[in-house]
C-alpha cells in the first residue's frame, strides 16, 4: 500500500487509478498489513484513509501534498525512525 501511495504522490500513477483501487486495495491488505505492524497500518487507514475518502474537492496537487505528511509518518513508523 505504501507503494501504491508513493506513486501516485510522485506523479507515477494517475488520480483516477488511485482513487479507483485505493479502498479495494486497503480493505484487501488490511489483514495481512495489520499482523506486520499494527500502528503503522492504524495510522495508515485512519489518517492517509480519511484524506482520500475526503479528497473530491481536491485538485490532484492538493491531494499529494495532503498525502505527504500521512505517508512520511507510517514510513518513518515502518523503519522505525518515528519514536
């Protein structure tokens, strides 16, 4: 999921794809990512979930930059470097 994100943040993927697959997606890895590191995918479903969910006003632009800082905390969570 964290992949899928980034492409579309680094402009790799299209707004249409993204908003298309992204719940498909978290509700189909939800289970697996939460046994790997449950806060990090909390995190990643509460915070990075909402902005999409809440994205229709948004011009694409506006939707990467209010993804960045979400994915930049469940990334540093994954590797560890957030506490």
């Amino acid at each position: 999921m964290m992949e899928f994100v980034r492409k579309f943040i680094a402009e790799e993927s299209s707004r249409l794809a993204f908003s298309l697959d992204f719940n498909h997606h978290l509700i189909q890895r939800y289970d697996k990512m939460y046994l790997e590191n449950a806060e990090a995918v909390e995190i990643f479903a509460e915070r990075i979930g909402e902005i999409v969910v809440n994205s229709d006003n948004l011009s694409d632009d506006e939707l990467r930059d209010a993804l960045c800082d979400p994915y930049d905390l469940v990334y540093d969570i994954i590797t560890g470097k957030a506490w």
